[in-house]
C-alpha cells in the first residue's frame, strides 16, 4: 500500500475530530513526515480552511463549557492542544454563571472541573 501525503494523512486525522495545527504537526511528524513537508502540508489545509486554531479553540472551550468545565481546566486543555486560550474563553458563558448552573454538583467538583472557587 502507498504511503499516504501528508495532506491526505491530517485530513484523516480530522475526519475523526477537530485538531490545532499543533496537533496535526505532531501526528505527522510521528508519521515521519519531514518539516518542511508537513508545514506546506498544514500551510494548504489552512487556507483551505480545513485547519482553523481560532474555530477549534472556540468550538473546544463551548464544549467544555456546556459539559461542566471552569476556565482553568479549559484554558489548559487549550494551551495542551496548542491553542491560544484567550479569545476562545472570552467568547462562552460567564465562569459565574457556570458555576451557578453546576453548583448543585457541590464545591469538590466544581473545584475538580476547573472553578475557581472564591471564599
């Protein structure tokens, strides 16, 4: 069997989810993709909008959200994934208003799941 481009080789990767370019870069490279093959690999699905670190940042910290997380644990997942944190945390809900709508889950978990938690 053919070995696959590295094109074609990050496009499977993302049929499975959305990945950073970081991410991508790293399963290539383990794949034994060369640097330069792999940035005009990445530099293609770019523009093709295929790779988008702002949507997947956003798309990733929404759902951390909505199932439970606090700013901390999304802001390490992102930085983990190479992801800039900041815009994508800026645009969910309110960290309070989380911690409103999770506080019958009680302080222990909250705390486990990323709140910061004030007095």
């Amino acid at each position: 069997m053919p070995q696959l481009k590295p094109e074609e080789a990050a496009v499977r990767a993302l049929r499975a989810a959305d990945r950073s370019r970081a991410e991508l870069d790293a399963r290539l490279e383990r794949q034994g993709f060369g640097g330069e093959e792999r940035q005009q690999a990445l530099d293609k699905l770019e523009r093709l909008g295929y790779v988008d670190d702002e949507r997947t940042a956003a798309l990733r910290a929404e759902r951390l959200a909505e199932r439970g997380y606090g700013d901390a644990y999304i802001r390490a997942d992102l930085e983990q994934r190479g992801l800039a944190a900041d815009v994508a945390l800026a645009g969910i809900e309110a960290e309070a208003e989380r911690v409103r709508r999770f506080a019958d889950k009680g302080p222990a978990w909250l705390a486990r799941r990323g709140f910061a938690l004030d007095g």
